[in-house]
C-alpha cells in the first residue's frame, strides 16, 4: 500500500510514548530506506518534499515527529532524557527494517542532525550513510548567562518549565513564503524546558568527545549563512572526522537549506553522494 508524508499513522515509542509517524513509498521498486529526522520546535510534516524528492529515487522514507513536536503529544520542548530520542529512533528502525529491508541511510537536520550524530556513535550497525543539514553542533550565538544559569538551577527543580528560545523565525530561511508558512503552523514551537537543554547541551559534549566512532559515510550540507547554528563549529567538525565525509556549502541561503527556493542545489549535489552509498553498501 502506498503513503506519502500527508498520511499520518500512531507509533508507541519504547516508554509509551504516543508519536506521530509519516511515511513515503518509492516511486517504483525499493532499493533502501531513509530515517528523516527534524529540527527543533518542527516536524515532519515540513519535508514533505523532500520526502517526495527521495520516493523518486526509489526510497522509502520515514520520519517521526519528536516527542513533545508537531503532531506527537507530550510536553512542547521537554525531553527527560536525550537517550529517549535514540530510543525512538531504534525502535523505528525495526519498524523499516520489517517493512523495507536493504540499506538504511540517514537524514538529519539541525537538532535532528545531533541526534542522528548520537545515533551514530552509539548504534552505528549497518547503516550505509547520512545526511546532516546545518547539524546542531554549536549556537550561532550562545544564549545570555542569566538563561543558562536559570537552566541549570530548574533543570531539576522544575525540569519541564517551558522557557522561549528566543529564536527569529525570519532567520530561517531568505524565502519569505517559506518564514510566512512557518510562522504560521501552529504545529511548530519555541519553547525548550531546562532539563532538555541540559540533555542537548550534554549530547553535543558527547558527539564532540565520542567522534572517532562515527564511521559511515556522511554527507554534511552547510547554509553560507546559518544564524542558528554555528556553521564554522559544523565545518571544523566535519573536518575533524576521519572517515568519509563530503562536505558542501551554500552561499545565499540561510539555516534550512532543504526549504531554500534554491534545494535544487542541494539535491543535485546529494543524489550523486546517495548513488555511491548505496552501490557500496549493495557490493559491501
């Protein structure tokens, strides 16, 4: 039966909880599968074409809606624990592997890219590569000390308080369409609680620190001008890795390359990095 990212399914993550699951079938026979992991205060919904994009290419995509984001319930902003992401994430691979066997690639952007990165460096097994898009290494600016030091004081305290990021949506993208929609879907937010910076803050110590065990292919795309997220921090890491790593950069676009009226660009430099991966993963 086929879907396409505008069906929405339930899917019970490991602890109970109750997330939002979409799914896109290959246009045509399957050849692999790919985990679509988004940003923070998003969701799923926000890639249907990119989704699209990849069906055509004949492979099947899945992508959740993170725990307390988009259509999944819970708490907006809040994570009690970063492992619970890696945790949904390893149940949804059972899921593709039971509906679309053969290689399983990765796509993630921004706060997705971290937890694909985490991923990466704790359940590596038989994934042939990644996609990371503005991956959430460091703030473009760091938050003021008094929104640190408050979340770190709360993150025990009242660990769910939900607290504005801050962040000016007009810095997502130079579409202003693009920032319109955006600004208004009442499925996005921008909250994060004090327990979730902190497990963020200490998964981001923990991709730095734990590098040397990311050893799949990676493709990381980089806006050239990212106020979100510190594009140099992204640039200094992707150098620092020692496997195979293709890293490319868009000058005139801003943090959500994928939603730039210029994706194109991005896409004709993936599609060639996706057809290496998957001829070696299918000689492997």
């Amino acid at each position: 039966m086929s879907a396409t990212f505008a069906d929405l399914d339930d899917f019970t993550a490991p602890d109970g909880a109750r997330l939002a699951l979409r799914r896109e079938s290959p246009k045509g026979p399957g050849r692999a599968a790919l985990i679509l992991i988004h940003g923070w205060g998003e969701h799923t919904g926000r890639y249907a074409h990119v989704a699209a994009w990849l069906a055509g290419l004949g492979i099947a995509v899945y992508g959740l809606d993170q725990r307390g984001a988009g259509r999944s319930l819970g708490a907006r902003g809040h994570v009690t624990r970063f492992a619970q992401y890696l945790a949904d994430i390893v149940a949804l691979r059972r899921l593709v592997q039971a509906e679309a066997p053969g290689p399983l690639l990765f796509l993630g952007h921004s706060h997705g890219g971290l937890i694909t990165l985490r991923y990466l460096e704790t359940a590596p097994e038989d994934v042939a590569g990644a996609i990371l898009t503005s991956p959430w290494i460091a703030l473009a600016m760091q938050p003021p000390r008094w929104k640190v030091g408050l979340a770190g004081l709360l993150a025990d305290l009242t660990p769910s308080l939900q607290i504005p990021t801050g962040m000016n949506d007009d810095d997502i993208c130079t579409d202003p369409g693009v920032v319109a929609r955006a600004k208004a879907d009442p499925y996005r937010h921008h909250v994060m609680t004090p327990r979730a910076y902190r497990e963020i803050t200490a998964a981001t110590d923990l991709v730095l620190a734990e590098r040397d065990r990311i050893t799949v292919p990676l493709f990381v795309g980089l806006p050239g001008d990212d106020r979100i997220i510190s594009a140099p921090a992204s640039r200094a890491f992707s150098a620092s890795l020692r496997g195979d790593v293709t890293l490319r950069q868009y000058a005139g676009m801003f943090h959500e390359i994928l939603n730039e009226p210029e994706h194109g660009r991005v896409f004709a430099d993936v599609a060639p990095w996706i057809e290496r991966v998957l001829a070696r993963a299918v000689a492997a």
